[in-house]
C-alpha cells in the first residue's frame, strides 16, 4: 500500500549542554529531508527531541545543585529557541520524561519479559559513562592511557569498571536475523562503509545487552522492580516509536533516521533487534553522517571549540549557515568548519553567483520598462540549450537528493546557476534591449524560468529566502503540489511579473574573522628550491582519460585508465570523486606524473599521478594543454 508519507527523524539530545553545531546539523539534514519530500506532495512527519534520562544527566544536575528534571526543563528551550530560529519545522518534540513516552518503554518491556527475550543476571565489566554504553575488552579495540587505565574506543575517556545485578536483552539470539536482514536490506545503512563495520561487529558475535541499572535512579523505574532503572537507550531508542503511538499504523516504519557516526551501533544493531523482538517493521533507512570538525578536531567543550550556531545565525544570517553547512559538509565523511570558507561561500554562491543575477535581471528589465515576462513560443537556439540544461540540473539535483548526497546536489545546483549567469552575459541583453524588445524579453523569460526552478529546488535549503525570491517574479510556493513533476516537465511556459525586492536577497557578508596583529616581518619560508637536473627527473606526460570509473569503499578515489601513446595505457588513481564527475574527466587530456613509484591502493596498483590545480574556493580544477597533443608527449 503507497501511503505517499515520509517519516524521518534525528537523534534525540542530551539535555546536559546547550545545542552546537552537530545537533543543529544532524536536525538541519533532517528538516532539508522533510521539505524535499513535502516538494514532491507527500504528507510528513518529522521528529526531534531530547534524551533526558541516564547517569550523565543525573552528574551533571548533581554539579549544578539542582534536580536532574529541573536541569531538563532549563535546558529543553534552549534546542527548541535554536530550531526555530533555523526555521526547522518538526512535527513533534519528544521528551524522554514525557509521560506517554515512559508508558510504551513499561509497555514494550513487559511484552519482552512475557516472551522470555529480557531476564535478570549480573553484570561485570566495563562502563563508558559520556557515551552511556557498556565496553566489551575482548572484542572491541580498547586502549590503554600512560597508567594503564582502559580507553573507551569511542570517546577516549577512562572507562569505569562496574559490577551489579541487571536485566538483559537476549540480543544474542537476533545475531542470525540481523544478518539476514544486512543481506537482504543493502542499502539499509548508508554510507557503505559504516556498513560494513556494523556486519562485521554482528558477525563477530553478539553477547546479551544489558538494559538497566541499579546504580542509577534518574530514569524510568524498570516494570515489577523499582530498585531497577530502565538503561537510557533501551528507554531512548523507543522514543521513535511512542511519538507516533495513536497513528502508528500510517507512519511506521521509519523511512529515515539520521544520526552521527558515534551512536551507529544502538541504532544499526540494537535498535533493529529490538524491533524484531517487538514484531515490529524495521526502518527503512539509517542516514550515518561524519563529525563537523573546527580546525580539523571534533568540537569538544574540554578543546573550547564549540560552535555557538544561534551566534552565527546573528552574524550571518539563518539560512546563509543552512546553506554553508548543507553544501560543504559531506554526509559520509567528517567536515571541515571554518568561518573563512563560511564567509567565502556566502560571497560566492549566494551574493555574487545567485542574488546578482536575480537582481540584475529585474533591474534591466524594470529600467527597459518590461514588468510582465510572457512565456516565449518559439526560442532562440541560445535559449534552447538553457531549457535543455535547466532540466539536466533538476535530474542530477533529484538523485542527489534521493540518495542523501546533499553536497553534490547542491554543487551541481550551482553549477547551473553559474551556466545561467553565462548565458545572460554573452546574450547582452542591455544591448539588445534597445534594438530587439521581443529578443530581449525572451532573455528575461529564459532567465526567470531558471530563476523559477532553481528557487524551487532550494526551497527545503533556504526556505524564506527562496519564496522571497519567487515573490520578486511573480509566483509563491504551494506545498500540497508535486514539484517533482511540475520540474521534470520543465514547461516554459509561466508568465512572471517582475519586483524588486525591498532589500538584497543575500548580502555580502560582515568578516567576523579575527584581525590578526601586525607582527615585525619575518622572512618568508618556502619551498626548498631545487636544481634544473632535479626538476628533469620528474617526467610531466600528456595523456587521455580513457575510462573512470568510482572505487568500491571509497568515496574519495576514480580508478582511471590513461591513454599515454607509445607508453600504453596505465591504471592511475584519482582522489577528486568528491569534486569531479566522470564525465567531466572522460576523453579529457591532462597532465600525468610518468615516473612516480607504483603505489598499492584499494586492492590494486596506481602507476601514475594526475595534476590538479585547487582555486580559491578549494575547488579542483584539472591541468591541461591549450590544445590537443599526441598522448605521451613530455612537457618540458
């Protein structure tokens, strides 16, 4: 049965400390997810919250004097002051001390403890308490520090050994189902290779979960023995579940739960043989994304590079950082944050590349008397090509959004966005507008339906921004209507009437970067200079990009095949997949180190290097000729 619905959701929070750049990150993804599908006339759920209970909470309540519910109740407006200045618009904010929440954990344990899946033991071994997760030694690869102390492999910080009575999850007896169920369901994790690292975990073998504790009473008292507390993620997980408890039956299962890569396991392991225990469907999917790093290391509060996201939004602008955060950090990997790239991509993209064309377009065409844009029967073959290009941007556009490559997406966006402000240029319409009325204005029309479909596209990225946009041509946005297919269609058929905008859409942002102090100059260090004969050692070939094709577990790597004439063909590695598609390399020529030393990489050998030259924005640009030589030819 097709419910045209989507469920997704986000980790829910720990109340302990005020809301930074992961969690506002992980909940952007989620809310730019929930938009996109609203786009395309689905009806939406969307949940978010905060994770109340468990030992950390309690310590940290206990250092401020206060009770651990107080604490949570100071803290809870913080995420959601902070999620409505982003404009995240969830459905449903849970609360692990929500009294309807606390019913379905007593619930669903009762039901386990009645099929014989929960019984009482003892527990010995090893605690993380920042993490709330117990640490098997044998079979995960814990470290020691200078004393000798155990490491959790996941935080780093001590582990705390422990011995006390618990109920535990017969966890051991889903590891065969959880298997099958990898195996049947591929794509169930993504990226591939967090994975891999799951299947390998099960494969290794399961040991029964313990799910209370008799040390810590902040939490939901276990059913049948209050000196039991239920263990925070056996009360935490459910939280998915009991948010949708009266309409369970149109909104489960899941069809995406995004979380960080630290808490993979209780939602790719835990989780799903929960629900099978349960007989409950599985999620469809679990989006894993990477950390966002500050000057490469993991924000941390001990570091003191956490990034205040509501001080941001003050410098910069909400949706400027929605933007900055959705286009450059890659999901499948840790992302780098820095205001300098912030402040660079805000200048670019938005202010120079998207906000000028919008109000150059309106400025020519209101100064040459031209408010209503009508739609253009017959094109010009310049205008042809945009059409043709506009709907090429909206299919990469769509697979890059379906399959939650958000960064890609957003690139190739702009990448159309810069090829229409080439068009405007090399049309002059500021030229033609005083010799030709009826090809100027179907240079208006050509650009405005760009503008059209671009804004669309945006929308679940910067959600104002974007009907402000479409206000200033004449159109507003209707949810409820398929955009999808009104995009693929690509009709240029729409009437626009054109407006200024009261201000300018994007800005040029104010550099927050810190000025740096003049120091007495110092001489400047750079390369060690070489000699001409070292220089000749190194052997620059012209060659052709004969095939490229992406890398199995990795997503950095294209396994070329290069074209170097008399040398023969050669295997070269490339590490540009993140920057550069295929296409753009195939039945190119560029330049190719011919005598580097053979290098074994992902199960293979690379004989060669390929150049490239990085641009201003960090971009790759690949090197050339300036124009077609034989393949092989040496530079020199």
């Amino acid at each position: 049965m097709n419910k045209n619905k989507f469920y997704v959701t986000t980790p829910i929070y720990y109340v302990n400390a005020k809301p930074h750049l992961g969690t506002l990150y992980s909940t952007l993804l989620a809310d730019v997810t929930a938009r996109w599908n609203k786009l395309q006339g689905k009806k939406v759920f969307f949940l978010t919250g905060t994770d109340e209970h468990g030992q950390k909470v309690a310590e940290r309540a206990a250092e401020l004097g206060v009770t651990p519910q107080a604490m949570a109740d100071s803290q809870v407006p913080h995420f959601q002051e902070a999620w409505k200045k982003y404009e995240l618009e969830y459905d449903k904010f849970i609360r692990t001390t929500d009294g309807y929440h606390k019913k379905n954990v007593i619930e669903w344990i009762e039901k386990l403890q009645d099929q014989g899946d929960i019984y009482k033991s003892h527990y010995s071994g090893w605690y993380c308490v920042p993490d709330e997760r117990f640490v098997t030694i044998a079979s995960e690869e814990v470290e020691k520090d200078e004393s000798g102390n155990y490491l959790c492999p996941q935080c780093g910080r001590l582990l705390t050994e422990m011995s006390e009575e618990s109920y535990f999850f017969r966890l051991s007896a889903y590891q065969d189902q959880l298997v099958k169920f990898y195996e049947e369901h591929p794509n169930f994790i993504t990226p591939k290779e967090r994975a891999n690292e799951v299947i390998s975990f099960v494969k290794s073998g399961l040991e029964d979960l313990s799910i209370s504790r008799k040390t810590v009473s902040w939490g939901i008292p276990f059913p049948g023995d209050p000196k039991h507390t239920v263990y925070v993620w056996g009360d935490a997980l459910n939280n998915y579940v009991s948010a949708i408890k009266g309409e369970r039956d149109f909104w489960w299962p899941a069809d995406l739960h995004i979380i960080g890569k630290d808490i993979i396991r209780f939602h790719a392991v835990y989780w799903p043989a929960f629900l099978m225990a349960s007989g409950l469907e599985l999620p469809k999917k679990l989006l894993v994304h990477g950390y966002i790093l500050v000057d490469e290391q993991k924000m941390s509060k001990s570091i003191g590079n956490v990034v205040d996201p509501v001080k941001l939004a003050d410098w910069y602008g909400v949706e400027q950082v929605r933007y900055y955060l959705v286009r450059q950090m890659s999901v499948n990997q840790d992302g780098n944050f820095s205001l300098k790239d912030l402040e660079g991509k805000i200048s670019s993209d938005l202010a120079n590349n998207l906000g000028n064309l919008l109000n150059r377009t309106i400025t020519l065409a209101l100064n040459n008397g031209l408010e209503t844009v009508s739609p253009v029967e017959i094109m010009e073959a310049d205008g042809v090509v945009l059409h043709e290009k506009c709907e090429e941007a909206f299919r990469s556009y769509w697979d890059g959004m379906n399959h939650y490559r958000y960064h890609l997406a957003l690139t190739d966006l702009f990448k159309f966005v810069s090829e229409v402000n080439v068009y405007f240029h090399a049309q002059k319409p500021w030229v033609v507008a005083k010799e030709n009325k009826e090809l100027f204005e179907e240079i208006i029309s050509s650009v405005c339906h760009s503008l059209y479909s671009v804004a669309i596209m945006l929308w679940p990225v910067m959600p104002k921004k974007m009907e402000e946009l479409l206000r200033c041509i004449g159109h507003e946005l209707e949810l409820g209507a398929n955009y999808d297919e009104v995009l693929r269609k690509n009709l240029w058929n729409k009437t626009f009437v054109l407006k200024k905008s009261k201000e300018s859409l994007f800005p040029k942002p104010e550099s927050r970067l810190e000025k740096i102090e003049e120091k007495p100059a110092e001489k400047e260090i750079g390369p060690e200079e070489i000699a001409i004969n070292d220089f000749a050692k190194v052997e620059l070939l012209v060659g052709t990009i004969v095939s490229c094709d992406p890398v199995e577990g990795s997503d950095k790597l294209y396994k070329l095949s290069v074209d170097l004439g008399k040398r023969g063909i050669r295997t070269i590695f490339a590490g540009v997949a993140k920057l550069l598609k295929p296409e753009e390399l195939l039945k190119k020529q560029g330049i190719f180190v011919g005598n580097l030393k053979p290098r074994k990489m992902m199960g293979d050998v690379s004989h060669g290097m390929m150049l490239f030259a990085k641009d201003g924005d960090g971009n790759f640009q690949m090197t050339t000729v300036a124009g077609p030589v034989d393949n092989g030819a040496r530079l020199g």
